[in-house]
C-alpha cells in the first residue's frame, strides 16, 4: 500500500518537472518573466478641469505625464513629463503630482527636479525612476480615480496648477524586449 502511493507521487513529480522543463526551454526570461503596464495624463496649467480631447505637443499650457511599470524579472517604476511654461513662470525648480483636486494642497505624491527648458516654451525630464515622496501604488491609484493633480513651482516661488485627465492607461501585458 505504502508502495504504491509513492509511485504515483513519483509519476505526478516527474510530469510536473516535464512541463516546467518545457516551459523554460520555449521561453526567453525577459519576455515570459516580465509584464509592464503604463498610463499617460493630460492638463492644461491655470485650468480645473482636465481637457476632453488630446491637446497638440505645443498647446498652450500643456501638461504631460506618463507611468510606466515593469514587474517581474526586471521591475522598475518610472516617470516622464513635460510642460509647456510659456506664459505661466519663466523657470522650473520642481513639478509636482498633489494628492486630490486643484484647490486642495494636497500631500506631494511625485516630485520632479531633474529636466530642462527647451527654448523660453516647454520644460521636460527623460525617463525619471520614480522616488516618491509617496508610494508608486498611491501615485498609480490616486491619478487613475482622479483624485491627482499637477503643479509647476518656479524658482521665484510662484507656482501653477493643472488638473489631470487620464488619456491612455494599459493593463499589466507581457513586455518582450
Ligand atoms: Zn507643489
């Protein structure tokens, strides 16, 4: 009795080594081992309400910004953003993501120092790792309700807010590099 129960616990031991075996040889690790998901927001700075349709790169006050996330093998959280400054401040020393609706001052969920000015009319980041202050799962959750909302600070101290409109969002999908 005692026997036959550890062969079928052989059997079923050996058919599973047989299916992870195959599984490993069909695959490369990065493309079967990583998912990534990503979201992009739009706003336009002085307004409270998010826009309803994609504004051009050069629209007036434009703000942009874009989530990216990477689990798995390789996991990595990171940020891009770009506004359009022209006629609002001159300088950027930091842009930030507040937590709730313009009005609200709200906790700093992402802050932003490392970009450049293009011209006098746009200020940009590359692709930022993100480094809070708040969690990556709160600056995800939060902007996808809408409860998220961006401000540009100046190097003069003056500052100017944007509601943000999700414009894109995917899901967590196999990423093959
Ligand atoms: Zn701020």
């Amino acid at each position: 009795m005692m026997r036959n129960r550890w062969r079928g616990f052989g059997i079923a031991v050996s058919r599973f080594l047989v299916v992870i075996t195959v599984g490993v040889a069909a695959c490369d690790p990065y493309q079967c081992g990583t998912e990534a998901r990503s979201a992009t927001y739009e706003g336009r700075l002085g307004q409270s309400i998010p826009p309803t349709v994609t504004l051009a790169d050069n629209a007036s006050g434009r703000v942009f910004l874009m989530l990216n996330e990477w689990r798995g093998s390789i996991s990595q959280q990171n940020v891009i953003a770009s506004v359009n400054i022209r006629g609002f401040v001159s300088t950027v020393s930091e842009i930030h993501v507040h937590e709730g609706r313009l009005g609200d001052s709200g906790r700093v969920l992402l802050k932003l120092a490392n970009g450049y000015l293009v011209g006098d009319s746009a200020w940009k980041t590359g692709m930022e790792l993100f480094a809070g202050p708040a969690s990556w799962g709160d600056l995800w959750s939060l902007l996808n309700s809408g409860r998220g909302y961006f401000e540009v600070h100046s190097s003069s101290g003056d500052s100017v807010s944007a509601a943000l409109g999700q414009a894109s969002i995917s899901d967590f999908a196999p990423s093959c590099t």
